[in-house]
C-alpha cells in the first residue's frame, strides 16, 4: 500500500446554484450560468418522483473538512477521498481508470440489499441467469499496455469458485504484475477457497460487512470470515457503504477488525441505486441537495449520494486517527468513483491553447470573460501572451493560468468541458460554469 496527500485549502470556485447566481453582475454571464442552474432543478424534480426525498439542510462536510486537516488523516489527489494510514494501490489507480480493470462472471447474488445497484448495470437479467466470459473481456479490452490493476466482482463471485480460481490463474499468468483483487459478501468463503485463491495469485480480497440487518451476529460471522481469509490472503479489507445512523456500530466494527489484524477498510458514501425509493424514505434517509458536483450522464451504476453518509465516514476517520488504530481507512465518496469516465473522455483531447485538463477532476477547464471583462482581458493578454485566447461574439476564452494576473475585474467564468465521441467523430462539449474572482483564485489549487 501507498500514500497519497494534498494540503487542505479550501478551493476558491464559487458553485453556482439558486442561491449563488445573484453573485453574478454581467448579464451575459448569469443567463449562461442559468441554464446549468435550470437543468439541474430539472433533473432534482424528477430524482424526487422516484420517491425519495432531498436533504435541505446545508452540508457540513466543509466544517468536517476543516476538522480533519488537523489530523492524520488526509486529502486524496483531487480532494474526493480522504484516508487514514494507507489507501490500496488499486484504489489509486482506480482514479484514472488507466491500466485496470474490473470484470464479472454472474450479477447474481446469494444476498438482496435494498441498497445494491447491481440492478442498474447493462444487462442485468440476462448475467443473473448467464455467465459473462471475464478472461475474454479482459483480453478485448487490453489497449496493449495490459494491466497495473485487476479485479473480479459481482454479483457474488464466489457463486461460482472453480470460474473465480480459474480467473486468478489466467489473470497470474497473463498479466503477471498487475494487483489482483477480489471483491465478495464472504458468505461463500472457505478455508480451502482462500488458500486455493492465494496460491493463484490473489494478492487482495474485499469482504462486505452487512450491518443493516442481522444485527451483531451477522457481523460476528463475517468477521470470523475476514480471519479466515487473513491466514491465506496478502492483503485483507472490508469495503462497505456507511449508513446514516450506524457510526456507533461502526466504530465497534473498527475495533474488531483492529483485534483481528485486518489490513484496512474502504467505507463508501451511501448510494440511492434508483430503485426502492419508498424503502430509504420509511427509513428517514435523503439525498444530499446537491448529489453531483458536475451534472452529467456518468455511466457508473452506483446511484446519488444519501445525506449524512459523507458526514459520518468523517466521523469515522476521525475516530481511527484518535483512537491512533493500526487499520488503515480509505473514504471513498460518489465523485471519486466518477473520475475515472471523464479521465477517458478527455485524456487524450488535443487541447487548444486556452484549454487545461485539470488534474484533479479531469474535466477540460476554459476561463471566459464577457462583453466589457472581455475587452479588458484580451488587452491584458495581448501584452503577456498573444495569441492564447479565443473571441467568440461577445466573451473572450482564455487558459485559466491567466485569470489570477488579471486586475480591475471581479469576475470570470470557468467552464467544464468533456470530449465525447459519436459515429461521425468527437467533439467537446460545455456542462457547467463557475464563478471566479481573480484577486482570490489560486490556479495550482482550483484547477
């Protein structure tokens, strides 16, 4: 396992929602800003008529934020994960997406959670009743480069072991360096299976803890199969989802897990997967108010972030740095599970002159000034850098790295941008605006 760290500033990048846009002072720029405003209403209005209600209360995730940077627990590249101890190196390339990969054999399942998502991927139906060929689709998908990262998941893997042992023995032998992991609930676990999956390669195996239902027993038997599965496996965590409502469990699973020597734990925001919305609401839970920070179609299945998920996986990380526990901790919320698709999309755009690809989200970054900020900005540059920036109509598009030498202006667009590619070719498409001031943007820190 491997560290990654960034400091905790604050990002100075106004979102802009309803209440945000009468910041806005150019009229140009708060009817472009509106539009991303009037979608996003939009697409809530329908989220609610699945059933589920919204949080309206505000986030404290920034106060726990703050918190937290006092502490030993630190912020991932890009600032969507957090982590006490160690983060696994699939997880860090998990990021990207480059170089790994993550397949299934069956989406059938031993257990029905009302929160799984499994529902949501393409072709449900037809996996939980046919096995996909998992060797072959890794093969397919080899750009040539191979593998730094493999993974078998589900459904339950273990539904089917001979598949799962001959995957990690295919996997060893085909792409001998990559990290091999296995995702399971460990109902299925045996002594035999873990020695069998080690001996094959195996060098991870993620259980999931079910605390929802069942109760202490529940968790004592899978414990009993995460000790199992540490005399056999190199590395051993649990990844779960936190529940609002059960981070004094939690913290007991923490200590029990801390007892019995397991490596570390990926707790996961909460997710709505779509589906068995009058279930979450019976059970109190709400959807944060604002589930994506960038509004897109996101091919990942996973669903919309619950309230009070984030806020008590905090709490948690707050507790093992406390508490000083040898288990590592990795906070994995719904936006670090979205980089890796638009790393994809945009990664290998070629970029004008004006265009950034932020390291941190990968979205393609433009600032824009309009009408008379325009007038200004293109002056401005027209001494520095001639050349870099772009007039169309009545806002001028320049590379961000410009917007913090600008003076007399208060304020400047900043676009995300995604590359998306059709039948007859690719092009970049615009998906939300932000608001900047230059006296306080930070081009190292807000890109």
């Amino acid at each position: 396992m491997s560290a990654i760290t960034q400091g905790a500033r604050h990002p100075m990048v106004t979102d802009i929602s309803r209440a945000t846009l009468g910041l806005i002072q150019g009229r140009r720029f708060k009817q472009d800003a509106a539009r991303y405003v009037d979608s996003y209403e939009k697409f809530m209005a329908r989220v609610v008529e699945l059933g589920i209600g919204v949080d309206e209360e505000p986030p404290t995730s920034g106060r726990n934020e703050y918190r937290l940077s006092a502490t030993e627990v630190h912020k991932g590249i890009g600032g969507k994960n957090w982590y006490y101890g160690t983060v696994s190196p699939a997880c860090i390339d998990c990021r990207t997406g480059a170089c790994s990969k993550t397949v299934f054999h069956t989406l059938a399942c031993n257990r029905d959670c009302f929160f799984c998502a499994n529902r949501n991927q393409a072709e449900y139906g037809h996996f939980t009743k046919s096995v996909n060929d998992a060797e072959k689709e890794l093969e397919q998908a080899d750009s040539g480069s191979g593998y730094t990262s493999l993974a078998l998941t589900g459904g339950e893997p273990l539904l089917f072991p001979e598949k799962a042992l001959s995957f990690f023995q295919f996997a060893a032998e085909r792409y001998p360096g990559a990290h091999k992991r296995l995702y399971t609930n460990g109902d299925l676990l045996t002594d035999e299976r873990a020695a069998q999956l080690a001996e094959a390669g195996l060098n991870e195996i993620r259980i999931s803890v079910k605390i929802d239902a069942g109760g202490e027993a529940a968790m004592a038997s899978t414990l009993e199969k995460l000790s199992l599965a540490k005399r056999h496996i190199p590395s051993v965590l649990v990844e779960m989802p936190v529940i609002p409502g059960t981070v004094e469990t939690m913290k007991r699973l923490f200590l029990s897990l801390e007892d019995r020597g397991i490596d570390g734990i990926n707790i996961l925001e909460f997710l709505y997967p779509w589906t068995n919305g009058a279930d979450y609401a019976a059970q109190g839970h709400k959807l944060k108010k604002k589930p994506y920070r960038v509004l897109y179609s996101y091919n990942y299945a996973g669903g919309l972030p619950i309230a009070g998920s984030e806020d008590a996986c905090f709490e948690l990380l707050e507790f093992a740095a406390a508490k000083r526990l040898k288990l590592n901790v990795h906070y994995c919320s719904l936006e670090n599970k979205l980089t890796a698709q638009i790393y994809h999309q945009n990664a290998t755009a070629r970029l004008m002159p004006h265009e950034v690809l932020s390291d941190k989200d990968f979205f393609i970054k433009i600032a824009r000034a309009y009408n008379t900020n325009a007038k200004k900005v293109k002056k401005y540059l027209d001494k520095v850098a001639p050349g870099s920036y772009q007039l169309a109509g009545d806002y001028l598009e320049f590379h961000p790295r410009h917007i913090s030498g600008l003076t007399g202006i208060d304020e400047i667009a900043l676009t995300c941008n995604v590359v998306e590619r059709t039948n007859n070719g690719s092009q970049m498409r615009e998906i939300k605006i932000d608001l900047v001031t230059p006296a306080t943007f930070d081009y190292a820190s807000d890109i």
